[in-house]
C-alpha cells in the first residue's frame, strides 16, 4: 500500500470498512467520469450550435441533455467490422488504451476537501479520516505525465493494426505531435513542481490554499503553455491535424465501427474533462476557494473545483468553434520555435528566482534577477531566430524551399 500511503485512511489498520470506503471512492470516481462525459458531449454541441447561431439537440430530454445517452443506445446496435487486414488482437486492444489513461489520472485528482489552515484536503467520513481522492501517490504528477505518454500509444496502435494507409498517416502525426508538445507541457509541469516544492497532487492543491494559486505564482507563463500543449496532447482544435477529415478520410479512426467506434469517441471527451481537471488541480487551486458558513466546509470545494472544469471546457468548446485549423508545419514551430524554448527559459528563470530568494538577496536582488534573466532569455531567442533565418536562406539558396 505505499503507493496510496499519502491517504490517512490507509495509513493504519485495514479492515473492511476502510475497503468498502475505497470500493465506493472507486464507483464514485468512475460514475463522476463517465456521466461528465456524456454531459461534456452534450454541452459542446449544445455551445457551438449557439456560437453557429442554430439550436443544436433538442430532442431527446429536456434541452436534448439526453442526446449522448440515445447515440450510445443506438451505436450499441452498430455493426462492428474488423478488417481483414488488421492486426486483430491490436485493433480490439487500442480503444482500451485511449480511455483507461483518462480514467486512472481522474482518480489522482482532489475532487473535493477543506484545504484551509493546513488541513490538507482531509474529511472525516464513516469514523475514518480521508481524502476525497481516490489515491494519492507521492510522485502522482509522474504518474499523470505517464499516462498522458500511454494515451497516445492508442491512437497510434489503432492507425498502425488497421491495416489502411490514411489511419497509419494519422498514427504517424500522433507520434509526432505527442513528442512535440510532451516536451513543453512537462517544462510547464515542472514550474508548478518548483513552486509547490512537492510531487504529491494533493500537495501541489494544499500549496495553493491561501489564494497562492500557481496561475499567478508561477508567472502566468507556464498556464498558458500548459493549455497550449494540452490542447495539442487532445488532438483538439485548432490543432487536431491526427484527425483531418479533409485529409485522412477519419484518420487513425476510419477502419473503426460500432461500439469500438463510441470508445474512441467518448475518449475523446473524456480526455477533455480530464485534461480540464488537471489545469484546475495544477494552477488554479483545485477545489480552494470561499467558503461561506453553511454546511460542510468540505463540500464548497466540489462546487469550486467543478465551477473551474467548467469555465475551462467552455473556453476549450469556444476555441474548438472559432479558432480555424493550423497547417502541420504551424503545429511543429509552435511547438519547437516558440513553446519548447519559452518553457524551459522560464523554468530557468523561476529556478533563479528561487535561489535569489532562498539567500537572502531581498527585493532589490530578485528584481534584478528577474531582469537579468528576461534579458538572457530575449537573447538566446535571438539567437534562435537568427539561426532559423539563417538556416532557412541555405535552404532557398539549395533550391531545397522556394
């Protein structure tokens, strides 16, 4: 159990009250996801039919909230086809592989808690002292960069088994994209690691108790390379080249049908909510937040912390509708010109800051850290610039580009 010793609940004796209470934080965790879901389906087709000024589902339910629940009865009845050409052990194993990620990083995230005057998140529930997380691994955010690593391994499994030339292409611009932006969403990670001084989850939350939360502790810098690079990671607009339907037919998809079909699907969104949860979690307090004298202190923190996942999925869904497609080429300079740079200069600079601060150099000495590092950073990007210019001239001077 050292894995989980973090929670108190399984820091003492086990019996079978303590497993029950893991059992129910399992069922919990997994129906929380999967009903967001299936909501998260829903509330972006029901926001960007609004942005397209249409009226998007309307049937089933009230306001349609029951369209995603009648396509997963329909798909259910869908035939499903594997190629002759597929590997077929490999093409039933990919879809599981794009989802399960998705639901263990879900389980490393506070969903709730009182995090006020050191307390860490604990409740005590049932005669036991617990978090309202389903485990809390020492080095938890190793183990969610891990499973974001793993999640892509499904998508390019799925185009390399099928057996068809468009779904290989969209494998292949997955692997690529994941190694392009893996590198500038862990730099962004590792500035919240710095500041938080912790590798626990629930620690990094606990961090962020007093309103120090790590959107502006960190220089608001590494926020917004990690929504860059997260979005990419989704394969989301603007930047979901993996699936280019003009392209690639459905990509990495195309040989897929019915139930297997919905599991790529429903990953997809789940994947969002997910992503979502993390970007709350790591910079903007997890469920931390006021927390008015009414009821259970703890219980303000779910409202807070999905109030957050809200207001990130409708900027994920307002982006998806307005922000046009990139070229390849404008997916990788993003990624290697400009955030990859960005993300580790700031890292050295937050690494700089930090020591100014540990000896003692007072604000006088910080600032001009500060400064000194803003000023090597515009330097060295300089430099990258220069290069590229240079590097690009060759090239026209070769007759290699126009």
């Amino acid at each position: 159990m050292s894995l989980l010793a973090n929670d108190p609940l399984l820091a003492g004796h086990i019996d079978w009250g303590v497993v029950l209470i893991v059992i129910v934080k399992a069922a919990i965790t997994l129906g929380i996801t999967l009903l967001a879901t299936m909501l998260m389906i829903w509330f972006e087709r029901k926001i960007i039919s609004d942005l397209q000024n249409r009226i998007g589902p309307n049937r089933a339910g009230p306001f349609g909230i029951l369209q995603t629940l009648a396509d997963g009865l329909k798909v259910l009845l869908k035939e499903d086809l594997i190629p002759d050409r597929s590997d077929t052990w490999v093409f039933r194993l990919a879809p599981i592989l794009t989802m399960v990620p998705a639901f263990i990083v879900f389980g490393l995230i506070p969903l709730g808690g009182d995090f006020r005057d050191g307390n860490g998140g604990i409740v005590h529930l049932f005669g036991h002292d617990t978090t309202l997380q389903l485990a809390d691994p020492g080095a938890g955010v190793l183990v969610i960069l891990a499973m974001s690593s793993i999640a892509v391994y499904g998508v390019m499994l799925a185009g390399w088994s099928s057996g068809s030339k468009y779904p290989l292409l969209g494998a292949v611009r997955a692997s690529a994209q994941m190694v392009s932006y893996e590198a500038a969403l862990g730099l962004s990670v590792l500035a919240v690691v710095l500041t938080a001084g912790t590798l626990s989850v629930n620690g990094i939350v606990a961090s962020q108790s007093t309103w120090g939360w790590n959107l502006w502790v960190t220089g608001l810098i590494p926020f917004v390379i990690f929504c860059l690079a997260s979005t990419a990671e989704l394969n989301r607009p603007p930047f979901d080249l993996v699936e280019a339907e003009q392209e690639l037919v459905g990509s990495f998809q195309t040989e897929y049908s019915g139930f297997r079909f919905a599991i790529f699907y429903l990953a997809e969104f789940l994947n969002a909510v997910t992503m979502a949860a993390i970007i709350v979690t790591l910079f903007l307090g997890g469920p931390n937040g006021p927390t008015p004298d009414v009821g259970p202190g703890w219980a303000w923190g779910f409202v807070w912390f999905f109030l957050k996942i809200f207001v990130i999925l409708y900027v994920f869904v307002w982006v998806r509708a307005s922000v046009p497609r990139v070229r390849y080429d404008q997916l990788m300079d993003l990624g290697w010109k400009l955030l990859i740079p960005l993300a580790l200069g700031w890292l050295l600079l937050l690494v700089a800051m930090r020591v100014a601060s540990d000896e003692g150099w007072g604000f006088a000495g910080m600032l001009a850290t500060a400064a000194g590092g803003v000023g090597v950073m515009a330097v060295c990007y300089g430099m990258l610039l220069l290069a590229m210019k240079v590097a690009r001239r060759n090239r026209q001077l070769e007759g290699v580009i126009d």
